[in-house]
C-alpha cells in the first residue's frame, strides 16, 4: 500500500513536470537549442577532417561529451530553481513526500537527457564523421552515464534552489562531482567507438555504475534534509 | 597539569618534532636515486599536504553527518574549518608537486591524472565555500554545505583510487598497489623521514583545527551573550 503510494506520488510528480514542461518548453529549448548551437561551433571549426587520424579516438569522444554535459547544465537545475521562482515550493512539500518529489524530479531529468542524446548523439556522428563501431555498447554507456548524471544534477539542483545567485552556483558545485564520471565516461566512449564488442566498455561502466548508484543512494538519503529545510 | 599548560607542551613538541622532520629531511635522509639532484626531497612535504587535504576532507564529512544529525552550529563550524584548512593544503600540495614537476619534466603542469585529482578536490572545496557564501541562513547554510559534503565526499575513492588506475600516471605507484597489499620500496631513513613527517603534519592539521574550532565556538558564545 505504503510502496504503491510513493510510486503514484512519484508519477504525480513526474507528470506535473512533464505537463509544465510542454506547456512552456524552457528546459527542453534551452538544453536542445545549447547542444545544437555548441555542435555546430564545435562542427564548423574542427569537423570531420581537422584531427589528426592519431588524435580522433581521444578528442571526438572527450568532445562529444563536453557537448552533451554543457547542454544539459542550461536545463537540469530548473527542476528546483521554477518551484522556488514561482513560490510552488511549499505546495509541493504539503503535496507529496520528498522521497516522491525526488523520485520525480530525477525522472524528468533522466527523461530530458534522453532527448537530449537521443537528437545531439546521431546528428555529432554525423557531422563529425564519427563511426562507432560498438553501438549497443555506446547506448548502455549514455543510458548508464544519464542515470549517474541525472541523479548528481537534480540533488545539486536541489541544494542549489535554496541559495541564491542559484543559476551561476549549479555550474560550479555540479562541475567538480560529475569529472571523475565523465573521465570515464569519455573513457568507455572511446573504447565503443574502437570495438563492436560490448565488454570493451564493461570496465569504464563499471565506473559509472558505481559512482551513479552510490550518488543516488547518497541523494534518496540526503534529500529530505535539503527539501524540508 | 592544568588544560592550557598540556596545550602549550603539545605545541612546543609539535614546533621541534617539526623542526627535525626539516632538518632530517635534507640531512639525515640520502638523496633518492632515479631524481634530478636533490628535487625527490620535496615528498617529505608533499606526500605528507596531500594526505592531510584527504583527511581534512574526511574530517569535513565527518563533522557535516554530526551536524545534519544534531543541528549544533559548532558542528557546522568544525566541517567549515577542516575545509578551510584542506584548501590550503590542497594549494600548498599542487604548488609543491608542480615545482617538482618542474624541476623533473621542465613543465609545471603535466596533466597527470593525480594532478588532476587534487585539483579537482580543491574545486570542490572552493564550491563548498562559494555555497556557504551564497546562503545568509545559518541554519539552511549548515545542513546545505552539509549536504554538498557528503554529496562529496562519495566521488573522492573514485578521484583517489579510480582515476589514476584508468590514466597512465608520472607519480610512482601507490603505497596500497592494485591487488590491495602494501607495499613499501624506500630506503630506510627516507621511510623514517616520511613517516615522521606524515605524523608532524597531522599533528599540524590537527593543532589549527583545534584553533580553528576554538575561535568559532567563542565567536557563538559571544554572539549567545549577546542575543540574551
């Protein structure tokens, strides 16, 4: 009973953030419309021709996901940041419980990184000449290295829509935590691209999984604290 | 022996226990093999700011859990001094690795993954500062930077022990190798040296936590007087 609760409070959630979303399309703009924007800078001034065969491996991945991360920061934090701006905050506290506002708002920013991989990911191969030889690999990769960053993000997020001057906060606490993520996620990127197999990424996953599993756990425990305080 | 006099023998032993550890570290210990002149010496001095910016940071976690536990200000006052003080070490750590860069490779920044680790620690506690500064509260001040520590905290193992085993590193292999069994390849007196003067910095550490925390604990006393 108690279990089914949350998961409906959580879908709520989710469902409010969706349905404000589409209504005023901020996020989805700012994340889409920043990656696009960097892609093609990125695309016009390298392109597919401009590195070195030796260096390809290296700087296409190392580029692709400053692309990705950089975009996703214009948008990640207005999870927290709107319901602040438009005094919602305390509705939501009396409305569901933090582990379902959590829950969510995680959701959503699981779902907007989705998007986000799902248009910038095929349109950087493309334009970049990038072949990647392991696909599945690729995909597991950005399915895993969205969960760890979506988990970082909201919990920053969170923290963050308390404080003020929050905007220019979110790029500098987000920055230092989620290194050590993307150092491997470029690190299994790399390995994708160079092999069809799938176990060449397993030991840049296993990074991942871990330092997102143990960032989530950590932000399920921590929240109640940071949204009730 | 009364509190204060136990305090200042602490200090005056910590003052020459450091003192030797100086003198012994371009006296007593030979000159490494294998390093430009006498360039290896800086890891008497090193290796013991890196490992106090890693406890610093671990005090610092610990100290955030006390608070969003208790809710006492000195709690969030001792996760903000620790901080403070693993900043400085953390600069003082990448200043000296980067001299000795220097003198080894003729470059002061070689992108080493370990470089890269203590930099990154130190971004981190610059964050914290800058979030501390952004909230006017105290309370929300305490259990947000609270948060961000432990939130932290969580990626350092993979800052310490991941990052450098997935980047080929300029710094010889760790004490605690890949299969997890100590090993220690130093000549006798330079182990001796190291050892004391990791013994000598944490003493150090822990001498200007204790002032650190000290000084906020009068401040809240005060500020306690005067609110009454």
């Amino acid at each position: 009973m108690r279990a089914s609760t949350l998961l409906s409070e959580s879908l709520a959630v989710l469902g409010k953030e969706l349905t404000a979303e589409l209504r005023s399309r901020v996020a989805l703009n700012a994340v889409g419309l920043f990656g696009l924007t960097t892609l093609v800078a990125v695309a016009y001034q390298i392109g597919p021709y401009r590195i070195q065969e030796q260096d390809r491996p290296h700087l296409l991945a190392a580029l692709l996901w400053v692309i990705l991360f950089f975009a996703a920061t214009s948008g990640l934090s207005r999870v927290f940041v709107k319901e602040e701006d438009a005094h919602t905050a305390k509705t939501l506290r009396l409305a569901a419980r933090p582990l379902a506002v959590f829950a969510g708002k995680f959701l959503f920013n699981l779902i907007l990184l989705a998007a986000l991989y799902a248009f910038i990911v095929p349109l950087y191969c493309a334009l970049m000449g990038y072949p990647v030889q392991g696909v599945p690999g690729l995909v597991l990769l950005l399915a895993c290295g969205a969960v760890a960053l979506s988990a970082t993000t909201t919990m920053v997020a969170a923290i963050i829509s308390r404080a003020s001057g929050s905007t220019a906060l979110f790029a500098i606490l987000t920055v230092p935590l989620v290194l050590p993520l993307l150092v491997m996620l470029i690190q299994g990127t790399r390995a994708a691209a160079g092999s069809a197999a799938v176990a060449a990424v397993v030991p840049a996953l296993q990074g991942v999984v871990s330092l997102g599993g143990a960032t989530l756990v950590i932000s399920v425990y921590l929240f109640p604290v940071v949204w009730h305080d | 022996m009364t509190r204060n006099r136990l305090r200042a023998v602490l200090q005056w032993t910590l003052g020459v226990w450091l003192v030797l550890v100086i003198l012994a570290a371009f006296f007593y210990a030979p000159a490494a093999a294998g390093f430009k002149g006498e360039s290896a010496r800086i890891v008497f001095f090193h290796v013991p700011q890196a490992w106090v910016a890693v406890l610093a940071f671990c005090v610092n976690l610990v100290a955030s859990l006390r608070y969003l536990r208790t809710r006492n200000p000195i709690d969030d006052a001792r996760a903000a001094a620790a901080a403070r003080l693993g900043l400085v070490f953390s600069v003082l750590a990448t200043v000296t690795g980067s001299l000795f860069a220097n003198v080894m490779w003729n470059s002061f920044w070689n992108w080493d993954p370990r470089e890269v680790s203590i930099v990154i620690l130190l971004l981190i506690y610059a964050a914290y500062f800058a979030l501390r500064e952004a909230i006017p509260d105290e309370e929300r001040r305490g259990s947000l930077s609270a948060a961000y520590a432990v939130l932290a905290f969580v990626t350092m193992p993979f800052l310490v022990f991941v990052v450098p085993r997935i980047y080929w590193s300029l710094h010889p292999d760790t004490i605690i190798g890949a299969t997890g069994k100590l090993k220690l390849q130093m000549e006798s007196r330079m182990l001796q040296v190291l050892l004391g003067s990791l013994v000598g910095f944490t003493g150090l550490f822990s001498w200007l936590y204790t002032l650190e925390v000290r000084l906020a604990r009068a401040r809240l006393a005060r500020r306690g007087r005067e609110e009454a």
